[in-house]
C-alpha cells in the first residue's frame, strides 16, 4: 500500500492518458483536501527496483546504520543533540 505523505491517505491506481498513475484518493476527489500530485506508475517501479538493488548489495550496511540510530534515538541521543 502506498500512503500519501501529505494527508496519510491511501493512493490508488488511475489511469489518466492511457498512462497509470498513482494518485491520493483524497486529493483525487477534492484537489483542495491535499495537493499531492499523482505518480507516473513507472516511477514508483523505478523507485521500488532501486531501493531493491540497494539492499541486496548494501543490505547488511544498510541495517547496521538503521539499528544504530535506533538505538541513539531510544536512548534519547539524537542527532541534533550529539
């Protein structure tokens, strides 16, 4: 499921132009409830396949980074406050 990042509503397929696009149900039904945009469905593939690469040939790297801020933020050691 994709969310929207603007509003939190789930996107939906549409179709617009013979072309598939992602779009916020929200913003599709009242533009002036959410003004994200829709997404060409190409660039959510794209999107997927790099994230994708990234962690089959970075993966363990990756993770270690993610646990270790985990951590520091658990512990209340936050970047900012470093």
């Amino acid at each position: 499921m994709i969310h929207c990042s603007e509003c939190g509503t789930i996107f939906r397929k549409k179709i617009v132009n013979q072309q598939e696009h992602w779009v916020c149900k929200k913003h599709d039904k009242d533009s002036s409830q959410c003004s994200m945009k829709s997404i060409p469905a190409d660039e959510i593939r794209n999107a997927f396949n790099r994230l994708y690469f990234k962690l089959t040939t970075n993966g363990d790297q990756i993770f270690q980074t993610i646990i270790r801020y985990s951590v520091k933020i658990r512990k209340g050691r936050l970047l900012w406050n470093e």
